[in-house]
C-alpha cells in the first residue's frame, strides 16, 4: 500500500522510487527470514526460496490498488496509518520487549528501548 500512496499525484515521482527501493531492500531479510525457517523443517532450498518470494506477491497487487484509490480515500488515510501505528507499538512492547526482558533483564531491556528511542528521535530530527 506504501508503493501506491507514494506515487500518488501528491507526492513527487522520486519519493514513490525512493519508497519502492527501500521496501525491496526491506523484502530480502523478511524473505530471508521465511526461508530459514522452511529449510530446517524440510523444504527444499528452490521450494523455500519459491515460497519465500511468493509471500511478497500481494505487495504490488495492493500498491496498485491503493494508487488507483488514494484520493478517493485520502479521508480514510490518517485512520489507517494510526491504525498501523498503534499495531506496531502494541508488537514492540507486548512481544519484542517481553523476549528482550526475558534475556537480558527488565532493567537492560529497557536502558536499550530508551537509547533506541533517542537515537531514532535524533535521526528523525536531523
């Protein structure tokens, strides 16, 4: 949905590049990631790695999809991208937090959230 949005009639031709690089780079260790997993429990490597690049199919099929219909929805879209955010910090603590806890401590764990969440909110400033 991200690749449709950003090539929208809004936002300039070389954002919607930059925004499809960046999650072609992001799909290699997701992709990765699936096929690891496959492999040790039996899946041939070609079958895992079929499987693996299948996973990243609805990707373009929805980019168009939201291309197509972001203006018409332009309303919807602050909605869903809280929606979305909401999603990912609910993961982040209830289940990234918990396993870092788990091996390094409460304490570690969060000393590291915090000097995660500065060094973030610096890049973002800069």
């Amino acid at each position: 949905i991200a690749v449709g949005v950003a090539f929208s009639k809004q936002l300039s031709e070389q954002f919607g590049l930059y925004v499809s690089l960046l999650l072609a780079v992001h799909n290699v260790p997701e992709g990765l990631a699936v096929a690891l997993v496959l492999v040790p429990r039996g899946v041939s490597v070609p079958l895992a790695s079929v499987i693996a690049t299948l996973t990243s199919v609805p990707q373009p099929l929805l980019a168009v999809a939201a291309f197509l219909f972001v203006d018409t929805f332009r309303w919807l879209l602050p909605l869903g991208l809280t929606f979305a955010a909401g999603a990912m910090v609910y993961v982040c603590l209830h289940e990234l937090l918990n396993d870092a806890a788990e091996q390094l401590g409460w304490r570690k764990a969060l000393e590291v959230t915090g000097a995660s969440f500065l060094i973030m909110s610096a890049t973002i400033a800069v």
